[in-house]
C-alpha cells in the first residue's frame, strides 16, 4: 500500500486507450503496471519509455512499468483497467481468472457489443468472472482521442457503475487538471452510448468519403443519436444519457476527429475500398465494424427501427454500394422527427 490516495493500478493492454490512460494515472502518482502480451513492447516500455506502435512521439512517465506476466502485473492490486478490443475481452479475463485470488474492481474502457450473445462489456464481466473474484465493475467512455489525452490536452469522459461508490472511487483515480472525469449512474445508457457511436463515425466516414458535405454529416450524426437514443431507451437506458458525454459527446468527437480509426473506415470505404483492404492496412481495432452487426441483431430484439445500422449492415456485410445506401437513407417513407422516441418512452411509463 502506497501513501495517502496513491495505489497500483493495472493497466490490461497496452494499445493506444491503455497507454494514455496508463499515462494519467502516472500523471496522478499511482503505480501503473501495463501489461501487454507483446514481449518486444514490454521491453520498449521499459528501456525507452516509448510505445512508438500505438502512440508515436510520446515520452511516457517512468512511473510506467510494463509487464508480460499477467501474474506479476496483477499481485497485490484491487484495480485493473481492461484496455482491449471487445472481440479480447473474454480471452483476457479468462487469463485474469486463471492467475487471481482476490476481488478486483474492473474498469472497463472498451467500446463495443458482443455479436450474437448482444452482452455489453460490463454483462461480459460478470459472466466471465467469478462473485469472489469481482468487487466492483465501472465503464469509463466518452469524447477522449488517446493521441489528445497522451499530449494532455483537456479531455472530459464520465464513469459509470451499479455501485456508485466505486464509480466515484475511479473518478478520484483518474481525475485531474487535464482529465476531468464525471460521474453517471446510467450503466446501461454510458455502455450503448459509447458503442453505438461507432457505427454512425463510419457512417459519417462513408458520406465524406462519397465526397458529400456537412449536411450529410450533421443529419447522419442528429438522427444516428435518435436511433442510439430509441434503442437504448427500450434496453432500459436514461434518454437524458444520450445528450451528455457518452452519448453526443462521443459521437461529435468520433465523427468530426482525424484520429477516428472508425471514421477513417468509413471514409475508405466511401473512396471505394473494400471492408477487407481497410481493415487488413488500419492496424488497431476498428471496433464499429462488429457493433454494426451486434446493433443490428438488437435492432431484431428489441423491435427499434434502425435506418443508418440497417444500410450500413448492407454496406459492411452484403456487398451494398455506399453511395446507393445514402440513396435508401434519403428515399425513406415520411416520418416525424420524434414520434419513435416519444412512442419508446410512453411505451415505458405504460411499463412502469
Ligand atoms: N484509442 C482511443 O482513443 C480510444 C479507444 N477506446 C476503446 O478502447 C478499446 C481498446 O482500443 P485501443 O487501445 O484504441 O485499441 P488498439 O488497437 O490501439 O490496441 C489494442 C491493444 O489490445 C491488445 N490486444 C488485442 N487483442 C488482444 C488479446 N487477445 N490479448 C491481449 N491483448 C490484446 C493489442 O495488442 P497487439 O498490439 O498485439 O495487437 C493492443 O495492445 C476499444 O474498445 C476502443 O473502442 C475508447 C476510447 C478512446
Ligand atoms: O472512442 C473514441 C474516442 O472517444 C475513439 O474512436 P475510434 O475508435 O474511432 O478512434
């Protein structure tokens, strides 16, 4: 145990979302052990304190010590930091399982629903660990490019939890001058918000790509939001989440951002390429690409009407022309602009 608030953190992944948030817990005097499964990683973080792969040009604080033993990385800490793609995660806390004897409180910062199973992260977790394993789980998402949080630039994210004092618990490990951490109690609605964004950044990709301006954009990413909004209110989200940083926030940043790797997808994809060609040359995870599919399976469930995720399913999965995709986006039959979310929310109070 270390003196006064400062304790060792795990950072799970050293990609570009691990490495900047391994960062501001350096920044804030916390012991930060990052683990990667990348051996050669492992020893450019330590001798050069550089991770040139993930987030070129950056000098990382010594207080940084990066880890290939998940055991070594784990002994003696209350506090992990997940910092994987989705598609990772259940492998990741199987190793965690394998090599734990105490109760974590596991932050998750991972944006993504799990095809098939439609389990959000935190689901995930608590399928995967055991009770006497897991203390706490908190979700940390919103507007926070790792390459702006790495240079310290003003970043504002919100946590959210079952427990609200843990969320507050990791507000106080992270927070600080450049990175202001807000609290949400709105699990369900911080989770969908910060996945589904996605989808409509490589939505907003594909209109710049096809060479359409800002109107598209801007009506891509209003009505994306309703969609978000009506699918994660039927799930049991607040509506209210949608308009803070999980919800809006994220998705301005995600769909106007030149480090959006979604956006950038997108944009490929609308000059042409394949979704092969783009994913084969991005070389970190593009995580819309498999929430598209996940969204639209929930879409199913749920009974929600998704226009933007049912064409760009049709792009991503059965060969559609983006261009002739936005044509099916703009020949839609009239509707008003807040009848489904209005008809959502009576549906339940009827409920309720
Ligand atoms: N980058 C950002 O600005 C932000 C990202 N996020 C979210 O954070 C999550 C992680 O993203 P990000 O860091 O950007 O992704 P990156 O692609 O930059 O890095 C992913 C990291 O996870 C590692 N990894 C992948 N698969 C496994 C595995 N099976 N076992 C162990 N390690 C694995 C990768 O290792 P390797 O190098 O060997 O592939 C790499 O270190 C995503 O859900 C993303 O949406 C959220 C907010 C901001
Ligand atoms: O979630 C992010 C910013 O908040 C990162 O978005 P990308 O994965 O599209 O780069």
């Amino acid at each position: 145990m270390q003196e006064d608030n400062k304790t060792a953190v795990t950072v799970i992944g050293a990609g570009s979302w691990g490495t900047a948030l391994a960062m501001v817990l350096a920044d804030n005097g916390h012991e930060v052990r990052l683990w990667s499964h990348n051996e050669n990683q492992v020893n450019e973080i330590n001798q050069f304190h550089t991770n040139q792969k993930y987030l070129p040009e950056i000098k990382l604080p010594e207080l940084i010590v990066s880890y290939a033993s998940l055991n070594d990385a784990l002994i003696g800490v209350e506090n992990i930091v997940l910092a994987v793609p989705t598609k990772a995660i259940r492998e990741v806390l199987g190793k965690i399982r394998a090599v734990q004897k105490a109760p974590l409180t596991i932050t998750h910062v991972s944006k993504g629903i799990e095809p098939n199973s439609l389990l959000r992260i935190s689901e995930i977790i608590k399928e995967e660990m055991p009770k006497e394993l897991l203390k706490d789980v908190v979700v940390l998402s919103g507007p926070s490019h790792a390459e702006e949080v790495s240079l310290r630039h003003p970043t504002t994210v919100t946590v959210s939890s079952e427990n609200m004092e843990a969320a507050e618990r990791i507000q106080d490990l992270f927070i600080n001058q450049n990175f202001r951490v807000y609290t949400n109690s709105d699990v369900i609605g911080v989770e969908i918000g910060g996945a589904l964004k996605n989808i409509i950044a490589l939505a907003a990709g594909i209109t710049d790509g096809l060479g359409y301006g800002d109107n598209a954009k801007a009506a891509l990413m209003t009505r994306g939001l309703a969609e978000i909004a009506r699918l994660g209110t039927k799930m049991g989200a607040n509506p209210l989440t949608f308009s803070g940083l999980a919800g809006i926030g994220d998705l301005i940043v995600t769909c106007t951002s030149v480090h959006s790797r979604n956006w950038k997808a997108g944009n490929l994809l609308g000059k042409g390429k394949t979704l092969d060609e783009v994913l084969d040359n991005m070389g970190m995870v593009v995580e819309g690409v498999r929430t598209t599919k996940a969204a639209h399976q929930l879409a199913q469930t749920f009974d929600v009407q998704m226009p933007i995720t049912s064409v760009l399913y049709n792009v991503l999965f059965n060969g559609k022309n983006p261009k002739d995709a936005v044509d099916v986006l703009m020949s839609r039959g009239r509707t008003h602009e807040m009848e489904d979310l209005v008809n959502v929310l009576e549906e339940k109070s009827l409920e309720e």
